[in-house]
C-alpha cells in the first residue's frame, strides 16, 4: 500500500514537490500557513488540512518546509503541532534548511514516542523543484532513511543520508557556503565584463565552457540580463542561511570571511528593499 503523505509549505519549492508526488501516485495532504497558495493542489488532487496535527493525524511520512527555524520550531512543537499527535508509526521529514541544532531537538522529541525523524534540506532552487531534480541531504537514522529513499527521489536526482540527525543540515551549509561565494563572483564577473565594454551574452558563453562554469553562471545569469529578479530563492531566505553557516562556524571555532561578506552584501542588497526578490537580484547593488 502506498504511504499517506503529509505536506507541510506550499510555497516557491512546495508546491512544485507536492505535484511530482502526485504524479507518482501518492496520496497527499497539504497544509500551508496561507490556505490560498494550497489551492491549486488540491484542485490538482491534493487533500487539504485544517493543521499540522490533522496533517499527522491522517498521514504516515510528513514532509516539512517552511520559511525560518523559529517556523520549524512552532511547526513542529506547538499545541497543534506535529509532535502533538505522532507515534511509532510516523516518520517525520523536515526539508526547510534549518539550524543542526533543532534537527537534533526535533530527533530528540521524536525518540519519546518512538518516532523516527530526517532533516533533509534541499538545493536546486525553483528550477530543481520544477524538474524534480533537487539535491536532497539527510541527516537521521539509515533505517527510516530506507523507508522513504523512494519518496525522496520523486522531486531528487541525488539523494545521499549524510550521517545522524543534524548531518544533513551541515551539509546544506556546506552547500550554501559554496553558492555564497559563488554567487558574488559570478556578480563581479558581469559587472567587469559591462564596465570594459565587453557583450556580456558572449563572455558569458565562453567563460561558462571554461574552468569559470558553475550552476549558478548557468541558471542565474541570464535572468539578470532579462531583468528577471523574481525570487527562485529568496534573499531573505539566503540571509537567513548565511547567518546560521556563520554561527555554526563560531561554534566550531573557525573563520569564513567570504561567507561573510557574501551575507554583510546581501543585508545591504535587503536593507534596500530587495528582501524579496531573488538571489540573483545582487547586481542590483551595481546596477540600476
């Protein structure tokens, strides 16, 4: 029988993954915080739910991803929350990228009841969401890991358990300390090319084929010379990352400076009334 699905965050990435679900067959339930933004799934096939407690009440695997930690937190810990209404059966999935530190306290609170739980953040963007081709890393225990592997793959094209719970949230700061300096070369690189007269297509195109080539390069640059800021993934949402890298880096006692100034760049990018828009949106601190 097919495992019932709960869906916590219908949002940008959500939305995207609750349909490769239901093309694969699986049942699904959706929550959001904003019924409206559910609306489209459920006319697509999609079960909607009154709460993250009715969400587990009729589901067996519950998948979360919400905008911020302290999201997570009431997601998960709040009256009506997830952790009111799990058992031995369950086996919760968060997918927001979060801090290490709460996918532990997550797995901690499950272990009560019996209730195994994966902190599985996701890289990809809007794009990978789309295509069902999101890099998906697992923090948690390897046998409830086995148990929904297939689950993950629906919207993945890698999946890989990391290590116990937290672990995957380590990864995904591994992977966004990587995009962070990644995003501001690849800004620098555009606004050299136009400032020594340079047509940005062509440079483009033979830098990308070259050792410069990157995801980012790919999926972001010609966004900007469309003038196309809409949000693949947020600057806030990055800011928010950026932040827990650098704090998780305080812990373990070492510095990233290119971390930093990729986060001290887009607080002001923000502070400009960008939060909103996407990442690639840093060129508007060059350009107009």
């Amino acid at each position: 029988m097919l495992e019932k699905i709960g869906f916590i965050g219908t949002g940008v990435m959500g939305s995207s993954m609750v349909r490769h679900l239901l093309d694969a067959g699986y049942p699904v339930h959706v929550y959001n915080r904003t019924k409206s933004k559910a609306d489209p799934l459920v006319e697509e096939g999609a079960i909607w739910e009154d709460s993250p407690a009715a969400i587990t009440r009729n589901t067996d695997v519950i998948i979360t991803i919400v905008g911020y930690p302290k999201d997570v937190e009431s997601t998960y810990f709040r009256k009506e929350g997830i952790l009111s209404m799990v058992d031995d059966h369950h086996i919760l999935i968060d997918m927001t990228t979060s801090t290490p530190s709460l996918a532990i306290k997550i797995h901690e609170a499950g272990k009560k009841t019996g209730t195994a739980t994966l902190d599985a953040p996701v890289s990809g963007g809007d794009k990978g969401a789309k295509d069902g081709k999101l890099t998906t890393m697992v923090g948690g225990d390897e046998r409830a890991f086995e148990k929904v592997e297939k689950i993950l793959e629906t919207f993945s094209s890698k999946v890989m358990l990391q290590g116990p719970a937290g672990s995957g949230q380590h990864t995904k700061m591994a992977n966004q300390i990587m995009i962070a300096s990644t995003m501001v070369g690849m800004t620098e690189l555009m606004v050299y090319a136009k400032a020594a007269g340079l047509d940005i297509e062509r440079v483009i195109e033979q830098v990308g084929a070259g050792s410069a080539g990157n995801w980012s390069l790919t999926n972001y640059s010609p966004r900007i010379l469309q003038e196309n800021y809409s949000p693949g993934f947020f600057v806030k949402h990055f800011i928010k990352d950026l932040k827990i890298a650098l704090k998780e880096a305080d812990k373990l006692e070492i510095e990233l400076p290119g971390t930093k100034l990729a986060k001290d760049l887009y607080i002001k990018l923000a502070d400009a009334g960008n939060e909103n828009d996407g990442t690639q949106a840093l060129i508007k601190l060059w350009w107009s």
